[in-house]
C-alpha cells in the first residue's frame, strides 16, 4: 500500500471507529448513570476531531516545495500535533471540571452506576487498545508525527476506559463516589498525553537538535567516507519529521577545486542515502591548515 492509501485507512478507522464508540459509550452511561462512562464518551468523540486533523496535516505536510515554500511543508504535521493536543487537553479539563463539580458541589448527582457502563468499558478497552496498536504500526512505518499523536489518543482513551471500569465497579461495590473520582484520575492522564504531544510538536517546530546519538552516528558515518580528514562543524535541526544538516569537512589543502568538490558531492549523496530522515545537508569544505616549518 502507498502512503496516501494507508492515510486513508487510518483516518476512516479513527473517524468511523470513535463516532460508533462514543455513541455506545454514551448510550451506556446516560442509560446507567455512570458519570465517568459519559466522560470517557466525550473522550473518544474528541478522537473523531484528532483524527480529522491527522489526516489534514499529514496531506497539507506531503505538499511538493514551491517558490514560497521552498524548504516544504512538513511543519504542517507540527501545527497538527500541537491541535492535537490543544484538543486533548481541553477535553481533559472538561472531564475534571465534570468530576470536581460532582464530587465536592453537586454529591447528590452521584448515582450507582448499572452493569451496562461496566460491559461499555471493556468494550472500549478491547477496541481502543487495537485502534492504537494498528495506527502506531503504520505510523511509525511512514513516520508520521501526526497519527502518532493520534495513536495516544486511541491509548489514553483504553486507559480512561479502564479507569471507568475501576470507578464503576467500586461504585457498584457501595463506594459511589469513585465514579468521579475516576473522572479526576482520568483528566491528570489526558493531560500528561496532552503535554507530551504538545512538547513533542514544539520540539520540532523551533529547530530543536537531533539526539547525541543521531549526530554520533552521523559523524561517524562522515568521516568514513574518502577525502574527509576531519569535521570542524556539524549542526543538525528538526523539521517537522525530518532533518537538516549544517557541515563544515576539512579536505587537503593542495587538492583541486573539482576533487574536494567531488568529495562533497560523495557526502551529500552518502548521508541522505544512508539516514532517509536528512532532507538536506548542506556542506561547506575548508582546506586542511598549513604546517608551520
């Protein structure tokens, strides 16, 4: 399958797999009385939202270069991320406001829950726990920080879900007020997905470096290559899912203009062939410095 194909699929599997979920989900708890079923409900219909703008930001990012983007688009897959998570946390907050307000203003809202919310819960866990492992799979495959994000969304909805399965099933023991307990617990983990995806998509929006590692292995890999004697500078910097490379290689000081350019040439090709994740590299040489006699 190509990449535009298997965008496809993911975004159909997020959009139709929530809206089905989240009616069943809220079906449940409306029907028996489980705050924290309905909240996880309002979960996994934001999911249909993330999933929407994973697909807009991953094909806005695919764009080809043009003369007013000559380095390409693949920040839109940031701007995605950052949404994402904006959303994510949102809806975190919602569900905290819900379960304070039940817990501390309104305690005589609380009901013992049915057994429905309960069969609703690992419904939603066996379904938001696959919906992960199937996005993540191909998300990595293809590198997209977007459907990344919206992968953790599916497993913070399966964790949310399992939360309410807890808080529904002590209220069911006699402990009513675990329901927006589990509503509170559930809004401190939406939030912490929410902070890291929004880290993440900073990150890589602000020309963060790449890992020691990266650029260990990136030297390495350098000065292996014929002609290269030493490296005086070596930057890197995230763009979007990919990355740039500034370079300064030290050649012979008496070789001719068209072998060290040779030599630059070999780099050029040999690193963007040998790490797929390099756009660009950009390489200046400096002749190797004249012994003093």
């Amino acid at each position: 399958m190509d990449e535009k194909t298997i965008v496809n699929r993911l975004s159909k599997v997020g959009i139709f797999g929530n809206i089905i979920l989240a009616a069943f989900k809220l079906f449940a708890g409306i029907a028996g009385s489980s705050g924290a079923m309905i909240s996880d409900a309002v979960h996994s219909l934001s999911d249909v939202f993330a999933t929407l703008i994973a697909y807009v930001g991953v094909r806005l990012s695919r764009q080809a270069e043009d003369d007013e983007h000559p380095y390409g688009h693949e920040r839109f897959e940031c701007v995605a991320s950052l949404m994402l998570g904006i959303i994510l946390a949102g809806t975190g907050i919602g569900i905290g406001y819900a379960g304070i307000d039940k817990l501390f203003f309104n305690s005589d809202a609380i009901k013992i829950p049915t057994f429905l919310p309960l069969v609703a819960a690992l419904v939603s866990i066996a379904v938001k726990e696959s919906m992960f492992w199937y996005t993540m799979y191909y998300a990595k495959k293809l590198d997209l920080a977007a459907f990344k994000a919206d992968a953790w969304h599916h497993r913070s909805d399966a964790f949310s879900s399992v939360g309410s399965f807890a808080g529904i099933g002590m209220a069911k023991l006699g402990y009513p007020f675990m329901d927006p307990v589990v509503s509170l617990a559930i809004c401190l983990l939406i939030l912490k997905v929410a902070f890291d995806i929004f880290k993440d998509a900073i990150s890589k929006m602000t020309d963060t470096s790449c890992e020691d590692s990266f650029e260990q292995s990136l030297k390495e890999f350098i000065m292996e290559q014929d002609g290269v004697n030493r490296i005086d500078l070596l930057r890197t910097r995230q763009f979007g899912n990919r990355i740039y490379v500034d370079l300064e290689i030290v050649v012979r000081r008496d070789m001719s203009l068209v072998d060290a350019h040779a030599i630059a040439e070999n780099v050029h090709s040999s690193v963007e062939q040998k790490f797929p994740k390099v756009k660009h590299i950009m390489i200046h040489v400096n002749p190797e410095e004249e012994h003093a006699e």
